[in-house]
C-alpha cells in the first residue's frame, strides 16, 4: 500500500462537508520510530567519531583549501554547462507539455 496525500484524501474530503470530522494523522507510528532511530544513530556516530590531533587538523585543514581552489575556472565552466542543460531540459519539458494541452 502506498502512503501520501492521496491514502488520505477521504478523510479530507469529509472535513470539507462536516467541519467535525476528524482528520487524518500527519505522522504514521513506524515514520516517526524511524526518524528517531535515525537520530539516535546519527548523534552516536557523531558522539563516538575520532577527534583529530591539532597537527592533523592544520595539514587537513591546508590540504583541503587547496584541492578546492584547484582547477576552479574549470570548476565554474562545468557547473555553468548543468546548469544549462537542466535550464533546457526544463524548457522544452514544459513547451512539450504544454503542446498536449
């Protein structure tokens, strides 16, 4: 069975006629059991990961700046062409849906 806006469009529609009927629950139980395992997890992986030592940070820390500042107009230039294909992709999606209208 799948789940979302559509699993509870009846009792919706119902509110829409009786202002007194209940509406459904925004949280199933097992979505919000989920979502607290999950961070549980999450702040116990972060509680238990390694600290690094000062040395090690500054050598990261340096190593990082300069992978990131490496290549970057080549960086630009390829982020700037997904750009445009997703920009176009989306363009001729619409015309193309629209026509079918």
């Amino acid at each position: 069975m799948r789940w979302g806006l559509r699993t509870s469009q009846g009792p919706r529609i119902d509110r829409l006629f009786d202002p007194r009927a209940a509406l459904p629950p925004l949280f199933r139980r097992s979505s919000v059991l989920v979502g607290i395992v999950a961070v549980v997890g999450i702040t116990f992986l972060i509680a238990r990961s390694p600290q690094l030592g000062m040395g090690e940070t500054t050598q990261l820390h340096a190593m990082s700046v300069q992978l990131l500042a490496h290549r970057l107009g080549a960086r630009a230039l390829g982020l700037s062409e997904t750009a445009a294909a997703v920009a176009a992709f989306v363009a001729l999606r619409r015309r193309f849906a629209s026509a079918r209208n």
